[in-house]
C-alpha cells in the first residue's frame, strides 16, 4: 500500500527559486550574446547584419539552455528526490 509524504511537496517554493535563478541566467546569457557579436563585428568588416543576428541567437540560446539544465540539476539534487530514488527497496517488499 503506497504511503503518503511525511513532508508537504516543496513544488512551489522550488518553481519560484527557479525562475529567480532562470532571470539572472537570461540576463547572463544576454551578455555573453552581446559580446559575442561585438567579437565578431570586430573580427571582420564584411560581416552582414544576418550574421550578427544568427551569432546572437545561437549563442544566447545555447547559453541560456545550457544554464537552465544545470540549474535544474541543481534544484533536483538539493530537493532530496534524488536520495529517495536511489533507496533500495527492503527484502520483504521483493517477495
């Protein structure tokens, strides 16, 4: 018979601490596109506006969802549901 969580389920405070780190990780990701495009722009005098356009993308995506699933590693381990999925159930429970 399934027994019920001796805890009330963090799920809310956790969605909130997330988003507060996701909004400092977009503000990051944005930097690092902004200086991603002056590194190019200055790399080449040719370069069109597509390419500059196409850099910032692919780089602020590519950071920001890099930062979001090591954000959400993060909040999984410190949430403790990793431990409980890691326990072994007891012999009698096999039979």
């Amino acid at each position: 018979m399934p027994q019920p969580d001796p805890l009330p389920s963090p799920r809310y405070p956790t969605i909130r601490r997330f988003w507060r780190i996701f909004r400092l990780l977009a503000l990051l990701s944005i930097i690092i596109a902004a200086i991603a495009v002056v590194l190019v722009a200055r790399g080449d005098t040719s370069v069109h506006v597509h390419m500059l356009i196409a850099t910032a993308l692919g780089v602020g995506m590519a950071v920001l969802v890099g930062t979001a699933v090591m954000t959400l590693v993060f909040l999984s381990s410190s949430s403790g549901h990793d431990e409980q999925a890691r326990q072994r159930p007891q012999e009698s429970d096999q039979e």
